[in-house]
C-alpha cells in the first residue's frame, strides 16, 4: 500500500526517504550483532589468556 501510495505521486524525494529509513532499520540490527558478538570474542579470548 505505500509502495503504491509513494508510485502514484510524482515526489521521488519521499520515496527516496522512505527507501532510506528503511535501510536504516535493516542496518540497526547488524550492528547490534557485531557489537555483541566482538564483546563475546574478547571475553572468550580474555578468559583462555588466564
């Protein structure tokens, strides 16, 4: 429904922001995953230096 919404109207800058809040939230949870899983790796690494 907003893809049609968005492709019915003439504005590409809406669209062009709807494109990038999605990307946006699609981008949000692989950083959460890198820094999650870089504190894993140093605490592992930490823990077998001991």
């Amino acid at each position: 429904m907003c893809r049609a919404a968005l492709e019915s109207e003439g504005n590409q800058s809406k669209a062009k922001g709807i494109n990038d809040g999605i990307v946006y939230l699609m981008v949000i949870p692989y950083i959460l995953f890198v820094i999650v899983a870089y504190a894993v790796y140093k605490m592992y690494t930490k823990k077998n230096k001991a």
